[in-house]
C-alpha cells in the first residue's frame, strides 16, 4: 500500500512517515514498511515493495497535471492538520481515481504514535475495500470523455488573419473554437468562460518528460509547414497514435481562399473526432513511469492489491 502524507512543505510529514515506517516495523514483526520522498516514488515506484509505503511531501504535489501519476501510484493521501483546508480540492483533483484522501486526527499527527497510526490505516482500508470495482472515467473510459476536442497548432500564432477567417467560417457552421496559448497546468485546471467544440493551443513548449501528460489530454496536432509533403522523423504524437496533419504554409498568405482552410480543418476535426471517441489512452514506454507490479499485500484482516 502506497500512502503519500502531506503537509505544508514536506518538513513535518517527512518526520511523520520516519516515525510511522519505524513504529510500524516494531510492533508488527510480519508487516514491512519504508518512507522516502514522493518524488523518488513517483519516479521509482517498482522499487518500493513493501507492505506500507509511506510517501511525504508538500501537498502543492497534488495539482491538475500531476494527478494522474499521484492517483494510479497512491492507494491513500493522508493530510496533515496544518492543511487539512486543502482536502476539499485534493480530494476535488483525484476524485476520478479509487484513492482515499482522508485528514490525520490532530493529536495522532501530534503524537506521531504508530500504533495508534495503525487504527486509521485500519479505516482507509475498509474504505479502499468498499471501492473495490471501482473503475476511473478518467482512466478508463474514451478519451475524449465530455471533453471539447483539444488541438495543439504549430507554425502559425492564433492572432493570424487567415486562421481567424477560416474559424469564422466554422462557427458559421456551428463548431464553436477557442484560441489559447499552451500551458501545460491550464491544460488540466481549464474553466471555459464559454462553451466550445474545440480548444486550440498555440505556441507548445514542454520537455520530455511532460509528454506523457500532455499526450493524455491532447486529441490532435496541427502542423503548417512550408513543405508539408517532406518526409520526416516519428514525433512523440505519432506514438500516441494522436492524428496529425500537416497543412501547407501557403493557406495563411493573404490571398489564400479561407474556405480552403476551412474545409481542410473541418475534415480533420472530423478524423480527430472519430479517434478520440475510440480511444481510452495509449502508453508508451519511454515517456511514462512504469507502473508497480500488481501484487496482493495483507493487513491484519484485510487484503488488495498493490
């Protein structure tokens, strides 16, 4: 069982899982445990097999675009009393995920007390037992969800003149776009002041090890390009099998047809559409952090597996 305790900045939580890993070991001789950092377990977490993995941090761990590794790596999130304020929006964050969020008891955390520790892992187990079966939308269900299409467009700015024309022609025909500038928190924390069909990001800058998030929330990629016909490497979206299409530069010049643009970009909305409805998430090796085996851990009475 993997437990992340946060606190406010890391401090008070790490010395809260020293003391439970340690108490843990003494007054059960048949149970494991073992405390190290959240990130070291996020970025390992097939090193870590014993029966109680206690994970401390701060709780600004948990935000939009980290919630899909804290929830598939974590059975539980403890919080500490010092932001126990916070639990709304982390339990708000991991709500499509079967994790239980629940705060520490003030004079537990005060007294650090491992034995008195155990009667609320206790509890968060039978809690975890009762959502046996369930199954995340998120994880598990169609990509696109009840989600608007998310686009990601390189080779031009959303201020283009042409680009605008041709999108006014597609509200003209009632697909709705939004135009923003890529970041990759929005793309997770996103309240739309409007309604919309598809959401276009501009100006996409990550590193690689952001692919594996941006890749789970991005439906397709659009590429102007002064040769689009050329060939080229595979890209990380093409791994993803994320459609993509490449349109020609010469449909941004001042005297290209917007109604060519327009169609060319209704069609592949339409491709995207189709894939995304199919789709419930592709992984590739490379860019994810490879999951723990799945393996049956006991409690005293109780039993699931990690």
């Amino acid at each position: 069982m993997n437990i992340f305790v946060c606190c406010a900045g890391g401090g008070s939580s790490s010395l809260f899982c020293q003391r439970m890993a340690t108490g843990f070991q003494q007054h059960d001789p048949n149970l494991s445990a073992s405390f190290t950092d959240a990130q070291a377990m996020l970025t390992r977490p097939t090193d870590f097999r014993a029966d109680l993995n206690f994970a401390y941090g701060g709780e600004g761990a948990i935000r939009p675009d980290t919630a899909f590794e804290m929830g598939t790596v974590f059975d539980a999130v403890l919080v500490a009393p010092q932001v126990r304020y916070r639990t709304p929006f982390l339990k708000q964050m991991l709500h499509d995920y079967p994790i239980v969020v629940a705060d520490i008891p003030g004079r537990l955390f005060g007294m650090m007390d491992a034995v008195k520790g155990a009667d609320l892992l206790r509890g968060v187990l039978i809690t975890l037992d009762l959502m046996h079966g369930y199954q995340s939308g998120f994880a598990f269900g169609s990509k696109r969800g009840d989600k608007g299409l998310e686009l990601l467009v390189y080779g031009t700015a959303s201020q283009s003149k042409k680009l605008q024309q041709a999108l006014t022609l597609l509200k003209n025909r009632g697909i709705m776009p939004l135009c923003e500038r890529f970041d990759i928190d929005a793309l997770y924390d996103f309240h739309p002041q409007r309604d919309f069909d598809v959401r276009m990001l501009f100006g996409a800058v990550f590193k690689n090890d952001a692919i594996a998030k941006v890749a789970r929330r991005v439906d397709g990629v659009v590429l102007f390009e002064q040769n689009p016909h050329a060939r080229r490497q595979p890209q990380w979206y093409d791994d993803y099998r994320i459609p993509s299409r490449r349109l020609a530069m010469d449909l941004l010049n001042d005297k290209a047809d917007p109604h060519v643009l327009a169609d060319q970009l209704l069609d592949f909305l339409l491709e995207v559409d189709l894939v995304a409805e199919a789709t419930s998430g592709v992984s590739v090796a490379r860019f994810e952090t490879p999951p723990p085996p799945r393996v049956r851990k006991h409690f005293g009475i109780f039993s699931w597996y990690a």
